[in-house]
C-alpha cells in the first residue's frame, strides 16, 4: 500500500483478529456521491456470483452475516462483504481510481474488474 493510500485508508468494523476491508476516504466519498445521485442507501456490497468472480453493487440494506465496513470520515457509507467471503478478502482495500471501485486483495492480487485482468489491462 502505498503512503498516500496508507493517509487515507481507514477501516472500522472489523471482527477481532481480522484486518478486514479498508475502505479509502475516495472510495468512501464516491459511494456517498453515487448513492446521493441515485437516492439510494449508502451501501454498497461485494459479493461473489455462482462462477466464483467477485462483483460490487449498492444495495437497500447489508444481508444477514454480512460483515460491515466502513471509513470512519463517513460513516454513513457502509461497505458489507458476504460471509461467504469475508475471510477470503480479509486485509483487502477498497478504493477508487481512475473512474471505477477497484478491490486491492492483500496479496498484491486485485478484484477491480471481477478478477478479468486479461481483459482491462490489468491491474493499476
């Protein structure tokens, strides 16, 4: 993680032993400004459909074992990970850059486009 990221990343919420998911100040912000845009609740979840890809979408509220993350300058943004996965993204960062969420995986591995690298250039 870089320094300016390190500035600007804050997690709350996590379970005890558990890094969790970092959710930086500008991924926090542009879930805010989406969901205020759309008027929907700021929530927004990451899940994985039945092939196994990880996707991001807002939802109207977390589901039941949703894990809750948030950054603690907003929050009224909440970002829920499935309990189906929750461990397997634990110590991740959720960002935004370059006019998209981008899921950094905290082995250097990276979720921003479902896991489609080959198909967006990779991973920035």
């Amino acid at each position: 993680m870089t320094s300016a990221k390190k500035k600007s990343a804050e997690s709350v919420t996590a379970s005890p032993g558990r890094a969790g998911v970092t959710v930086t100040s500008e991924a926090a912000r542009q879930i805010a400004a989406i969901a205020q845009r759309e008027q929907r609740p700021s929530i927004l979840r990451i899940v994985q459909d039945d092939e196994g890809a990880l996707f991001m979408e807002f939802a109207p509220k977390p589901s039941v074992g949703d894990q809750l993350f948030c950054h603690a300058a907003f929050p009224a943004v909440t970002v829920c990970v499935s309990k189906k996965i929750v461990t397997w993204l634990d110590g991740a960062t959720i960002d935004f850059r370059g006019d998209r969420f981008k899921l950094d995986l905290a082995g250097g591995g990276c979720a921003g486009c479902a896991g489609c690298c080959a198909e967006c250039g990779g991973c920035q």
